[in-house]
C-alpha cells in the first residue's frame, strides 16, 4: 500500500519517486499509512494517495 501510494503520489504531483519518499518521512506519511493500514487496505487503492494528499494538505495550511 505504502509503495502504490509513493508511485501514485509522484505521477500525479510529476516529482520523483525519491521526492515523494523525502516528502511523505518529512510529513510522517509513511507511518500514518502503515498505522492506518486495517481501514485503507478496506478501501480502493487510490484511497492511499488520496489520504496522503490529505494529510499534506493539512500539514502546509
């Protein structure tokens, strides 16, 4: 899940797969997905990347 939600982030944000991965450790990313993981894996797979665009959204207002 942690690895689509990197690949689809980078596509839809044209960064890096290395950018995305600084970017989601910065913002704590990585274990909000992994603590989240029984309500995600419940969910389409776009719900990752959605979750961490939410998150960072919160994170820069």
């Amino acid at each position: 899940m942690l690895v689509y939600a990197v690949e689809g982030y980078s596509w839809r944000h044209n960064l890096s797969e290395k950018e995305t991965i600084a970017l989601f450790q910065k913002h704590g990313i990585n274990d909000l997905i992994r603590k989240n993981y029984n309500t995600l894996h419940t969910q389409d797979l776009d719900e990752s990347i959605s979750f961490a665009e939410d998150v960072l959204s919160w994170k820069q207002d």
